[in-house]
C-alpha cells in the first residue's frame, strides 16, 4: 500500500511541477513565454538522458544525435511542400514530398530516434565508463558532420527554418509524456534490473542478468525520448542550426541532470526547470530587476553567472540537489520535519 | 599532395595533441578527472600572448608560462579540491561548469572578435625539399613535444617528487597511508599540466593567431578522445594515443578527396568507434604489466 503511495506521488510530483510552469507560461507575456517554452523542451530532453544515464550509471555524450535527428526529421516533415522544393530542392524524394501533422511528426521522431539508438547501441552497449562516453561522443561528431554536409537528408549549412512552432500546452504535454515514460520504465522489471547493473555488475550478472541487453533497452528508450524531445525542440524555436544541437546542448543538459540528481526522473526535471528558470533570471537581470533589492547585472555576464552557480552547486552537494532521490512519503516527512523547528521559532 | 607530405603534416599535429594528451593524462591519473576546462588553460596562455605581442618573444613566453600555471594551480584550489572522492562524471560535468564559466568570463572581458597573437609568427614559413614543404613550426613542435615527454619523464622517474606522483597515480589512498601528501602531489600534476598546456599554447598561436573564447576547445577534446582511445592507463598509451589523433586527422585531411574533406571529421569519428569497441581499454593497452598509472 505504502509503496502503491509511493509510486503514485513520486510520478505526480515532476507532472505537478510541469503544469505550474505551463501554467504560468500560458498566462505569462509573449516573450517570456518563450522562456517558459525553453524550460519545458529542456526538461524533455534531460528526462530522456536520465533514462539512460540514471538508471544504468553509464554516461552518454551521444544522446544530442538523437535529439537532432528527432528535430531534423520532425521539423523537415512537417515543412510545406512548396517551401521544401523551394529551400530544400536537392533532399531524398520522400523526405520532400512528405508532409505531415506536428503530432505525428513527434512520433515519427521518437521511432527514429529510438531506431538510431538501437542500431549504434548494439554495438557501443558493450563498453562503459569513459570508453563509452567517448564512443557515443564520436555517434554525435558523426551525425552533427553529416547533417551539416549532406544535403539530401537536410538543409545542410544553413538552417532549417520556417517550421510551424507549438504552443506552451503542446510542449508541456509533452514533457509530461516523457516523464510517464521514464517512470513506466523505471518501475518495469527491465527498470529495475537495469539499476540492478548499475549498484554491481558482477552480482547483477551471477544473478542471471543479461547487462548488455538491459543496457540496450534503456538506450532504444532514452532514444526515442530524445527524438521525441527534438521534434518538441524544432516546434519550440521554429528552426534549428545544428550548431544548437551539439556541444553546448549535450553539456549543459548534462549539467542540468547532474546538478538536480542523476538518480532521478524527479532530479532530472528539476535540474532542468532550474537551471533553465536560472538562465532566464540572470537575463532579467541584465536588464535590471526587483527581488526585494534591485539587482542590475553588467551586460553578457549572465553565463558566467551561471557557470558559477552550476559549478558551486557541484562542489557544494556532488548528489545533485534531490539527492537523486524521487519524492515519497517518507521523503516528504523528513523534509517536514526539517521545516517545523523553524515554523514554531517563527 | 603526396603521401610523404601527409604524414609529415601529421607528425607537426600529433606532435601538439600528444603535448596536451600527456596534461590531461597526468591529472586523470592522480584524480581520476577528465578536465574539459583543459583547453581553457591553453586559451588563458594565448589570451597573455596576444597581450604581449610588443615584448621580446622571451618575455612573452615566460609570462604566458607563468600565467597558465598558476590558473592551473588556483583551478585545482579552488573547483577540484573541494571535489575529491566525488563520482568521475560529476568531477567531470564540473570541469565542465568551470570551462563554460571561463569562456564567457574570456567573452566578457575580450570580446567574440578575438585577439591576434604576434610572437614567433615568422615559424609559420616553410622550407622546401624537392617538392615536400615542411613548415618551421612543425619541426618546433616535434623537438619541444620530445623535449618536454622527455622532460616529464625524467621528472616522473628521477625525482621524489616525481615518485610520489606515481605512486599516487596506481593507488592513491596506499600512497598517502605512506606518507605522500595529497595536496602537494595533486598541485604538482596540475603545475606539471599547466606548464604543458602553455606550451601548447605557444605553439597553436604560431598556427592559428587569431584568439578567440574557445580557442582551447577543439584541440583538447580532440586530444581527450586521443587519451582514452590510446588507453588511460599509462601516460605513454594517453600520449601515444594523441599523438595518433592529431596523425589521423592532418593525414586524412591531406588525403581525402576535396569533394569530400568536409567529411573528415566523421571519418575520425569512425575510426575511434571502431578501435574503441576491438580495444575498449585502448589501442595500446598491454595484458597486466604492473598497475603503474602515469
């Protein structure tokens, strides 16, 4: 019963957390909506690296190829026919002549992003530690060089603009697919034996576990999310360079999942939602702000900013801010029980 | 461009990314951390000697010297110290925070337009034989990289020093049971690093003048990938292995077809992945000889 709980709040909680940020974005002005927007893709996006990351403690550098595949694909299907002849009049027939709704593009994303996962996975599954880290690293040199290049799959060194962008609502329902999805498999048996891998490989092993093929799941699901949350990034801005889909983007969601609890879908979404609220702060704050005191940042010093607080938050608490802990009864009580001394000094 | 060309070509940039191998595998050996903000290091060192462009080359190289090794020092202090005993990939996501932070401190205080660097332009003339062009600063960069590997080895093996950090390096809480102190041989790492990543920085600016805020980046992941694909056991595997990226990608894009030289990357790529999963420990990586780390 208690875990029944358990399970029901720790699934609620990052939702919760999703509808108030869509929340105040719907009712927000138009350009911090954007902002909000932003925040939304990012938690998608790091939701899916968690499904790998997180419950296998192997590190990926590569998952940003998923996500520019999800975003190129969704984003190119979805282009009308006489703008692609127009812009894009070199691409593979199919790819021109195919239009479809942005909802279906979504899925047509996660399923590539879910078969790219599954064909370099087989392979680069087998190693872990930073030989895997730099092999999934070497997956994204390969796919963000030839998106750049090959211009029958794309807009090649320009950028794929002019896509029909979502809303607040759209994006936010997608996050909280992808955090439904990340928990359905965290709590599945292929989830939990995963993890299993992650404390001990060797024990995990003798006890009948196939580590190679848990891995793999993870991949192809933590693949699809990351397609799934490209299409969203693509609807989001309404263009894509794939400059923006490569080091900076896999570092900084990789920072983003570190600094709120790499053992988490809860981490991950706040870790998201933080940094990216964060983010947006110190752009305020460049132009001048009240929070109790008027606080006004030096023009381009918002990242640094940011550097700062992402690497004292590293030094400060390593764990990551939740710990990596999803939220639960027991969790809520002790954090209460934190609380009350000062209520009662209060 | 005949082939004898290429892999002179190649032999000037293996030369380089082995000098930045051997920084980076010295510090993972002691700490077990990746430091992405590496090439940050070698950014700060052009950064001075652009600054210095009017002064004699000596002094310009001293200062640059000077400068990247205490940032190397005051790193360590002040964002890796706090952090030892954390996980591999949090001490690595850190360095990462700390790189993004230190380009764009670069970004605020010098701008995106970049500053150029004077000091020993005149390396980058050629000298011709027969039809081979072989550039001054490609014969710099062999001698100084074996001059400096040569150098490290030295101090690794004939010094206290030296032996302390190796013993760090293949197991780091025997070694300070032992009485090796931490705090001093980790410095000693990152003061060893520094001074190889100026020296880096010296020899990339004869090539490429113009300084920009990540000017350090490309050639340390490079040289990162270099490292684990060499094998991260030993520095000669971490140095071997640099020095066969920086082979690999002037060679190639020497020789591969004009048509499709964009493609050079991707081929790179491909080659890692490809002796990554025949040789996860490394191309290198000798069956058991001793636990020795650097």
């Amino acid at each position: 019963m208690r875990s029944r709980l358990d399970a029901a709040l720790s699934v609620t909680a990052p939702v919760v957390l999703v509808l108030a940020v869509a929340l105040l974005g719907s009712n927000a002005g138009a350009v911090r909506q954007l902002e909000f927007n932003d925040a939304l893709v990012n938690a998608a996006i790091v939701v899916g690296l968690y499904v790998f990351i997180g419950n296998s403690g192997v590190l990926s550098f590569g998952h940003m190829s998923f996500v520019a595949i999800g975003a190129y694909l969704s984003g190119i299907l979805t282009l009308g026919a006489e703008q692609k002849n127009f812009v894009l009049p070199q691409m593979f027939p199919v790819l021109r002549h195919t239009h479809v709704s942005t909802v279906s593009s979504l899925g047509l994303a996660a399923l590539a992003g879910g078969i790219f996962a599954l064909l370099t996975g087989i392979a680069l599954m087998r190693l872990s530690g930073l030989p895997a880290g730099i092999a999934t690293f070497a997956v994204l040199g390969i796919t963000a060089n030839i998106i750049s290049y090959w211009e029958k799959i794309g807009p090649g060194v320009t950028a794929l603009a002019l896509v029909p962008e979502s809303g607040t609502w759209t994006l936010a329902t997608g996050a909280m697919i992808a955090i439904v999805v990340a928990f359905a498999y965290q709590r599945s048996r292929f989830g939990r034996r995963l993890r299993a891998t992650r404390e001990d490989p060797r024990a995990a092993e003798a006890s009948g576990i196939h580590v190679h093929r848990e891995r793999l799941v993870a991949f192809v699901i933590s693949g699809a999310l990351a397609g799934f949350a490209g299409g969203l990034l693509v609807h989001e801005l309404g263009s894509i360079t794939v400059a923006q889909v490569y080091l900076e983007l896999t570092f900084i969601t990789l920072a983003m999942l570190v600094i709120g609890g790499v053992q988490s879908v809860w981490g991950a979404v706040v870790g998201a939602l933080l940094i990216s609220g964060l983010n947006s702060f110190l752009n305020d704050a460049e132009q001048g702000v009240h929070v109790g005191v008027y606080v006004h940042l030096p023009t381009g010093s918002r990242l640094v900013a940011l550097g700062v607080l992402m690497a004292l938050v590293l030094i400060l608490r390593p764990s990551g801010l939740t710990g990596g802990r999803e939220v639960t009864l027991g969790g809520l009580r002790r954090a209460g029980r934190l609380w009350r001394p000062e209520r009662s000094a209060g | 461009v005949t082939w004898l060309q290429s892999i002179i070509d190649g032999i000037g940039l293996g030369a380089e990314y082995a000098v930045v191998a051997v920084g980076i595998g010295l510090v993972f050996g002691v700490m077990r951390l990746v430091n992405l903000a590496y090439g940050e290091l070698i950014t700060a060192g052009a950064y001075t000697l652009a600054f210095t462009s009017g002064q004699p080359a000596v002094v310009a190289i001293l200062a640059c010297f000077g400068v990247v090794i205490l940032g190397a020092l005051v790193m360590e202090r002040v964002a890796f110290r706090p952090l030892r005993g954390a996980t591999p990939a949090t001490m690595l996501v850190a360095s990462f925070a700390i790189s993004f932070l230190l380009q764009n401190v670069y970004l605020l205080a010098f701008g995106s337009r970049g500053s150029t660097v004077g000091t020993l332009g005149g390396l980058n003339t050629a000298i011709a034989i027969g039809t081979l062009r072989i550039r001054w600063i490609s014969l710099v960069s062999v001698i100084v990289g074996a001059v400096l590997l040569a150098g490290v080895t030295l101090v690794l093996d004939r010094t206290a020093m030296g032996l302390h950090l190796r013993a760090a390096s293949a197991d780091f809480r025997t070694a300070r049971l032992l009485g090796v102190r931490a705090n001093r041989v980790i410095a000693f790492s990152f003061a060893i690093s520094g001074a190889l990543a100026a020296a880096v920085s010296v020899l990339l600016t004869v090539q490429s003048p113009l300084v920009t805020p990540d000017f350090g980046v490309s050639v340390t992941i490079f040289a990162l990938i270099g490292v684990v694909v060499g094998g991260l056991d030993r520095l000669w595997t971490a140095t071997a292995g640099g020095f066969l990226i920086g082979f690999a990608t002037a060679f190639f894009g020497d020789e591969l077809p004009s048509a499709s030289s964009v493609y050079l990357p991707s081929v790179v790529y491909g080659l890692v992945i490809v002796v990554l999963l025949a040789r996860p420990g490394g191309l290198f990586a000798g069956g058991g000889l001793g636990a020795e780390r650097v």
